[in-house]
C-alpha cells in the first residue's frame, strides 16, 4: 500500500476534527489519484483552497499524488513559500469585481442580511444542490453553504463554507471573508426578491401609501419585482440597528 501525508494550514484546520489538526493525516492513495479527490476525501472542499505545495513545489490540481509525498494544503491569503523560491500556483481565481452570491436553502436569514445590505444575493429555500452549482457555473456567483458536499462539486468555482450557523456571525463572517465593506450599500434592494430599488414619483403611488406615510415622507422607493414600496420610515428601528452594527468594520 502506498501513502501521502497532508498539513492543513490556518482556516482550513476548521475542517479537521480538533485532535487531527496539528499533525499530519496520512491517506492510503490509489494509482492516479488526483491531488484534489485526495485532498476532499479529507473533507475539505477545493473552493477553499488557494495553495498546494508537495515536497516544497507548488502544484495545481491535477497533481497525481505520489507515495511519499507531504502535501501541505494553504486557504487563500496564506503566505506559503516553496521551499526552492519558485513561483506559486495560485488556485483560487481572482473574485469577480463585484461578489454576487447565491445561498443554498438552509441560509435564508444570511440572504436577507446580504440583501438589506444591498448584495446581489440569490436565493430560494428550495433550491436544490444541482440547481445550485449549474446556477454559480453559468453566472461566477459565489456560493454560500454548510454543505461541504456541495463545494465538492467540480463545476463550483467560487465557494465558501460558512462557519457558523448564527445568522448574525454569519453576515460578519461573509463581509470579513470577502472584503464586502466598501461596496456596501444599505437598503438599496428588496430583501424578498433580491430586485435592486428604483425611485419613485409620490404621486403615482400615493394611493397605495397608508395616511401617516404620506404625510410625513416624500422620498420613496419601489421594487420592480414585486412592486413593493419602501421609504425611510418602513425598517423597524431593530433592523436599522442591526444595518449599523454590520457596517462597523472590526479592526483587524
Ligand atoms: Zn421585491
């Protein structure tokens, strides 16, 4: 029989029970495997890695494991080096521009937060996984999930596993992973279809508005999905709240 050795290094240890993360996983290995069903047979997905590097060289992967060989595995933003100085294989592309996402069902509450937060956010809570992965091929959405399965499917470029299953850590968890904070843009889109919100003429909606409302409030918006209309008043002050405290950036 013949084996590798694999490292998982920085958060992609969240992946490996607590007793295995410090030492290496030694897999038995068959001819021809290739070095990422190598590494998933270790439960953690190809979206969340941007570095491999055996025996000190970079690999893609493609890599056909080897007996013998020490596999060190690195999440995106790691400072790695090869032990020879040569170049590194970068895996993971480069995000689109602007993130856009699509969430798997389970994560309603982290697509409305993304939403209210004005992200272009996908989302159906039944939504089923091959729907999913073809959606995020054809479109480059990143795809949000607990499913680790779900990531393991080849056709998924852009993935992240959410760590947590707290709604509200989930939201900080996804604009800390992508950087979200300059591009966000508070109440610019229906949280119940995700359409972005496009102003409105008062008087061709005043009917539709309840006597207070019209008094007091002159600027509107509108959904031109499901035809929805909000203005300053219509967010409770608990969700306004909640769209301050998502904005605070943490110091790093
Ligand atoms: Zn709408």
């Amino acid at each position: 029989m013949e084996y590798a050795y694999l490292h998982f290094h920085a958060a992609l240890k969240d992946f490996i029970s607590p007793g295995g993360r410090n030492k290496a996983i030694t897999r038995a290995i068959n001819r021809k495997a290739s070095i990422k069903d190598v590494i998933e047979s270790c439960d953690v997905p190809h979206t969340e890695i941007d570095l491999i590097i055996v025996n000190g060289v970079s690999v893609d992967f493609d890599y056909i494991v080897q007996n013998g060989d020490e596999i060190h595995v690195y999440p995106d933003c790691s400072t790695a080096l090869t032990e020879s100085g040569k170049p590194l294989r970068h895996l993971s592309p480069p995000l689109p521009e602007k993130p856009w996402f699509i969430v798997d069902a389970n994560l309603g509450r982290l697509a409305r937060y993304l939403r209210l937060l004005g992200f272009d956010c996908l989302y159906r809570n039944d939504f089923a996984d091959q729907s999913i992965a073809e959606i995020s091929c054809k479109t480059q959405r990143i795809v949000l999930t607990r499913d680790r399965k779900l990531l393991k499917r080849k056709i998924i470029t852009y993935g992240y596993f959410v760590r947590t299953d707290i709604p509200k850590a989930q939201i900080r968890e996804t604009l800390h992973r992508f950087n979200l904070y300059a591009s966000l843009a508070p109440l610019t889109r229906c949280t119940h279809c995700n359409e972005k919100l496009v102003s409105a003429e008062k008087p061709l909606i005043a009917h539709r508005l309840k006597p207070l409302t019209r008094q007091y409030y002159d600027k509107f918006l509108i959904c031109p999905g499901c035809n929805r209309i909000y203005w300053q008043g219509s967010h409770s002050m608990h969700i306004k709240r909640l769209i301050e405290e998502f904005c605070r950036q943490p110091a790093r």
